[in-house]
C-alpha cells in the first residue's frame, strides 16, 4: 500500500511541475533566421523592435539591459541588469527577466524566458517565447497579467520591425520626457 501512495504522490507531484504557470507566444516573422537572430542579440536590434535603448552583449552572463525609460533613474529603466543566461546560435537565447518597477516586491526577483527561432522556408521564421519562474500570489499575479500582454506586443514589434521598418521611438521618448519634466503629485 505504501508503495501506491508514493506513486501517487510521485505521479502527482510530476503533474503539479508540469502545469507550472507559464506564458508562451509566438508569431511568424518574414525574415530569415539570421536577422531575427540579429534583432535578438545586437543593440540595433532590440532598438528596432524591443526598446528605445538597450545595452546588449550576447554572450552567457553578457548584458541584457532593455531600457523603456532611457531617462528614469538608474533601477527604474525598464529590464536594468537583466543577462543572457544561454545561447545557441541561430535556434535559441535565454536571459532572465524582472518585473516593472511599478511591481517593486516582484522586481525584487528574476523570472527566465527562452526565445526559439525555427526557418520555415529560408525566408520566415517562427518565434516562439516562453516566459517561467513564476511565483504566486500579489505582486506575482501583477506581473504575471502584464507580461502576458507585454510579450504579444513585442513579438508584434518584432513583426511590424521586419515587415516593414525599425519601430520609431520618437512619440515614445516625448511622452517620456513630458513626463519626467512634469511635477510629482
């Protein structure tokens, strides 16, 4: 008898890791792999689609720093001292992620995500994200309903930046600037 509760509690336990909280997106982008790889893994890259400034250094422990607030104090940036944690070239990257600032118990913590590139014919390329490492509960949950938005809205920049052109942060960085010259309330 013993011997059954342990497998079921093994059988159990296996099902409660595989069903860990997770986001997962993906988006077919018209460009070969190796420009998307670029986009990922280059400063000019993740300017074109990601944020208006980055600090990129694509190697295991190399930066990984995307600023959304090029003008926010050192910390509160956007993704500050975020590092790539794997890379095989031309197929997958991985980096570890915070919360927004505004999420700042949540921030305090590291999530991970992994971002694979598959050719479908030489001039596409499937992109699929997988963001884990979630906690539960509070601030958690916070950052967990905002990254799930956030992802789909990257992935689409990464698609429009190919489709088309490099995003243009100009209107971005002016709303910035308008607010961080208004006075604090």
């Amino acid at each position: 008898m013993r011997v059954w509760i342990t497998l079921l509690l093994l059988v159990l336990g296996i099902e409660a890791f595989a069903q860990e909280r997770a986001i997962d997106k993906e988006v077919v982008v018209a460009a070969p792999v190796a420009e998307v790889w670029q986009s990922w893994t280059t400063r000019a890259g993740i300017e074109s689609f990601f944020a208006p400034q980055a600090e990129v250094d694509a190697r295991v422990g190399g930066a990984f720093h995307i600023h959304f607030d090029p003008l926010g104090e050192p910390g509160l940036k956007g993704a500050d001292d975020m590092r790539y944690m794997a890379l095989q070239p031309m197929k997958m990257l991985s980096f570890d992620w915070s919360a927004p600032p505004s999420l700042p118990e949540a921030r305090q913590q590291r999530t991970f995500v992994v971002v694979r590139l598959h050719d479908i014919d030489g001039k596409s390329t499937r992109v699929t994200l997988h963001h884990a490492g979630w906690g539960d509960g509070g601030e958690w949950d916070k950052a967990y309903a905002y990254f799930d938005r956030a992802w789909g809205a990257v992935l689409s920049n990464l698609k429009k930046r190919h489709e088309s052109a490099p995003i243009d942060w100009t209107d971005w960085l002016d709303q910035l600037k308008k607010h961080h010259a208004s006075p604090a309330k």
